[in-house]
C-alpha cells in the first residue's frame, strides 16, 4: 500500500471511530436525560438501575476506544518510516 493510501486507510478508521464515538455520547445523554427525569418523578429505584448502565456503558465503551485509539497509533508507527513529519515529531503519541 502506498503513503497516500496508508494515511486515508488510517484518517477513515479514525473518522469511524469519532462518528461512533458521537452516536454512543448521544446514547449516553439520553440515558442521563432519563435518569434526571426519573428522579424528578421520584423513581429513585429506577434512577439508581438507570445510572448503573449509564455507569457501565460509559466505562466499557472508553475501554473500548483506549483499545481502538492504541490500534491507529500502533498501525501509524509501523508506518513511522515512511512519513518524514512523524518521525519528526516523534512518532504517533
């Protein structure tokens, strides 16, 4: 694969992941939406479950783009010879 192919295949994968990532933040404000409602309905029980899952989703999913974020540098510093301004700079960080 060419230089220019490398980094399109790498900024597409990239761009992928942000418009995931803002689906999944709507997600989650939607559940933080539910949850103040339900407090304010005074469905305590309900709220507590409701956080909880916020709670989980949030946490899984930012383990889940630490593992995706590693996976682009690791893919962009095996190409870190080819691309002048990155050795530069010291490399993907």
């Amino acid at each position: 694969m060419n230089k220019p192919s490398i980094i399109c295949a790498i900024a597409v994968e990239a761009i992928s992941e942000l418009e995931i990532a803002i689906d999944y933040m709507d997600w989650i404000d939607s559940l933080n939406w539910a949850i103040k409602r339900t407090i304010a309905d005074g469905n305590n029980h309900h709220a507590e479950r409701l956080a909880t899952v916020a709670q989980y989703l949030a946490g899984d999913y930012c383990e889940t783009l630490s593992s995706r974020a590693k996976r682009l540098n690791e893919r962009l510093d095996a190409h870190q010879d080819s691309f002048p301004t990155l050795k530069a700079q010291g490399g993907a960080q």
